[in-house]
C-alpha cells in the first residue's frame, strides 16, 4: 500500500529521508549545541569575543568585524553603504568580510539570522535568572543554552548591561537600511526590534540550519556558499517517481550517507521521442548534483544520516534541455507557464497556466505546438502508464472527501490532488485508504 508522507523535522524522527545531520563535535569541539528546533540550527554555548557561557564577550556593529573604541556612525564610516546586502550570514570573503562569527570562528560557524532566531524564540523556553541577570533557553531536545544579558555600546558606554541583552541577527531592516534587526531580551519581555547599525552588540554564533519546504515561495537560504543543516520538507508517495531539484549535492559517504536508503533510482531527462518524456536511470552512485533536476524513486529505508550540505545560495537552478523540450528545476513554489507540463506520478499534466510547481521538484516546458493535454512519461524505455484514459480527469477533477482519524468529516468535496492542502500534519483518510501528511 502507497503511503505519503511528509518530512519536516531532520533528527527528531526516524523518518529523515532527506534530512541532514552530522556529528558537530568534529568541527567545533562540542559548542554547537543541538537545541531540537525544526530548522537543526545548532546554538553555540558562548558569545563571540570569549569562550565561557557567562561573559558578555565583545561588542560588535552590525556587518563589522573589528570591536571599536566607540560605537556611533563615525567609527561605522561608509559600512551603511558598502554593506548593501539585505543579509550578510556567511559573507566572509575579502573584500566583503562582514559576518563575525565566520571571520573568527570555525569554518562551520556562522552568524545567525532573523529567521533562526525567531524560531529559537517560538520554540524553546526562556527562563530569566535574577542571580546571573542571563536568560537560560531550553530547547525541545532538553539541551540549555545561556544568553548574559550584556547590554548594547552606544558610543563607549554600555547601556542596561545586567537588565537587558541586545543581540544582532544578520538580517537588515529593509524599510530602514541604516538599521538591521536585534533579538532585544529583559526579564519581562523577548523581542525583535530594529537597531542603528552602529550601536555595538552582542553576537551569538552558530551552525545554522535551513528547511527546504516544498511550500516555499522564496530560497531560505541568504547569498553565498556555506555548509549548513538542511531539512528538505516535502509530501511524496512511497515507490512512485517524484521531481526533485536541490541547491546541494547528496553523494553516497562513506559513514555519514548511504544513498540507497533515500533514492532507489535516480533518472536524467533525455528528451521527447514518439510523444512520449524520457528519461534514463543514473548509476546510483553518481549521486544527486546540485541544481540539477531529476526523476527520483524513493527508497524504502528513510533514515539515513547524509552529513553537513554545501549551499548554494547563489547558484542558477539548473536545466536540463533536449530538443524542444526543457526539464527545468525550481528551487520556489510557482505557478508554470500554460503548455508546460506537471509530474503527477506516472504523467506530465498539461498546465492551463494555474497549476504549480512545488520548491525544489522541477517541470516540463516544450515549445513545440500542439502538444497533448497528458504526456507519457518512460524510464529507460517503459512508460509508466500505458493506459492514459481518465489521467487528466483523475489528476483535476476528481473530488473526494477528507475524514479524520475519530471518523470526523473534516472536507467535503474538494479536488484530489489539493485535498491535504493547508490540512495540519497527520493521518487524514481519504477514499477509506490512510494518507500521512
């Protein structure tokens, strides 16, 4: 029995088929704290500027790496328009060396952004100690993590240092870009404010980590190639093709990754012959290459551990174009051309210019005039189905209804192929079949 299945969470299940995990105290000699938030961002135990949990550490401006004197606009100089990114994690090449944590860290350290935090905020508990004047945050994995409340450097004094924390994110405030964005912390209230980028606070380092959520309508992860934990977030049928397209590479590692537990068969387009998408079977160790979009089969075995993933945050997505036709990759939620083509499993769906492609899957664009509304697909020569009657009307039209475990009525009448939309996590029954989402 086919069984769908949606992974959001990378090592708080077993079933991490493309979750990205690995063993931190390699790269940063056991700081990097595993906090059990969705994302995996690892938390570093200590501020940038000392190593102890307790201390303030050093003060910083917003994208500069040197402590100053004294914090105002003189000392920020010309930095509120040579730094012109609206978010600088993992800029650190010279001449554009503007997150902290990565120019005096560790190779894996980074600045963490307004996202990450936020999620640090949304899903841990924040205890506030009147004795150590530190909030002690606990994560949903049990691990504690503490944030000394050090005040923020206006000029060369410190202000509310003991009573308040001013810690920058690396995300710049786009209404105002003479500002970026601050976690801003007391023992009555934890908030996200805006800041002058010339005040000088606190920076908190950490591995950070991203969700690749099929539902996405923008690339989460900022400018610039950088490893990070990655969690690809997406709904999918067991032992039934699925486009995929990732801005990271998954090779078959020797102890970190064993490629055969995610994928059984990876598939190249090689273009249209006699009507008909096709595509070819990869060798399996050859593995999956960034930005470039395939047919893949997921495997039965979904808990393989794939090590730390090179981003690239800026790279094209890839293409792959044979003839008339164009296998094209997307690494956002977007709604495809009329007369390009939808992967519904078995068939390329014709687009009347409404459907939409998921993140990080790929669809088919052809040129050539008078195409059918269903395209047959065939891996290595098969199609993968020879009867195409009732394709188109099983893939729009067909409308079911929705029961909750307890035999509730939750949806009644709603198309297929959208029936989990907006629908929380869970086993829902559609058809009197189970359906995970």
């Amino acid at each position: 029995m086919k069984k769908l299945f949606t992974f959001a969470m990378a090592v708080m299940t077993s079933l991490s088929l493309w979750a990205v995990e690995d063993d931190i105290n390699e790269y940063v000699n056991n700081n990097a704290n595993y906090m059990g938030v969705l994302s995996n961002t690892r938390w570093c135990d200590h501020n940038i500027g000392t190593t102890s949990s307790m201390e303030y550490g050093n003060y910083y401006q917003w994208g500069n790496i040197h402590v100053q004197g004294s914090y105002n606009a003189a000392s920020y100089g010309n930095m509120y328009e040579t730094i012109n990114t609206t978010d600088i994690a993992g800029w650190y090449s010279a001449p554009n060396c503007w997150d902290v944590a990565m120019c005096y860290g560790e190779t894996w350290i980074k600045s963490l952004t307004m996202v990450q935090w936020k999620e640090l905020i949304d899903n841990c508990t924040w205890k506030w100690s009147d004795d150590d004047k530190v909030y002690y945050v606990t994560g949903p994995s049990g691990t504690t993590i503490v944030l000394p409340a050090a005040g923020y450097k206006d000029g060369r004094k410190a202000i509310h240092a003991g009573t308040d924390g001013y810690y920058w994110t690396t995300t710049r405030n786009e209404q105002n870009t003479k500002e970026a964005y601050c976690v801003h912390f007391n023992k009555d209230k934890i908030e996200i404010i805006p800041m002058d980028r010339a005040y000088g606070l606190s920076v908190r380092p950490g591995i950070p980590g991203f969700i690749f959520d099929e539902e996405a309508d923008t690339n989460p992860v900022p400018l610039g190639q950088y490893n990070v934990f990655a969690s690809l977030k997406t709904s999918f049928e067991e032992d039934v093709w699925r486009p995929i397209c990732v801005p990271f590479t998954i090779n078959q590692e020797d102890g970190h990754c064993n490629l055969l537990d995610i994928v059984s068969k990876v598939a190249v387009f090689k273009g249209i012959k006699d009507g008909v998408a096709q595509f070819e079977t990869l060798e399996i160790g050859n593995g999956i290459v960034c930005g470039t979009p395939y047919l893949v089969l997921p495997a039965s075995g979904y808990n393989s551990t794939m090590g730390n993933r090179l981003i690239n945050g800026e790279g094209t997505v890839g293409a792959v174009t044979e003839g008339t036709a164009t296998y094209q990759g997307t690494y956002t939620k977007k709604v495809i051309p009329a007369g390009a083509y939808i992967f519904d499993g078995k068939n390329f769906v014709k687009s009347n210019g409404e459907l939409e492609a998921k993140a990080n899957t790929a669809y088919l664009a052809i040129t050539e005039s008078n195409m059918p509304e269903t395209l047959a697909c065939a891996i290595d020569g098969k199609v993968l189905d020879e009867n195409l009657a009732g394709v188109e009307m099983q893939q729009s039209d067909i409308k079911v209804n929705v029961y909750n475990l307890q035999g509730m009525l939750i949806r009644t009448a709603v198309k297929q192929h959208k029936a989990l939309d907006g629908l929380q996590h869970g086993v829902y029954i559609i058809n009197g079949k189970k359906v995970c989402k």
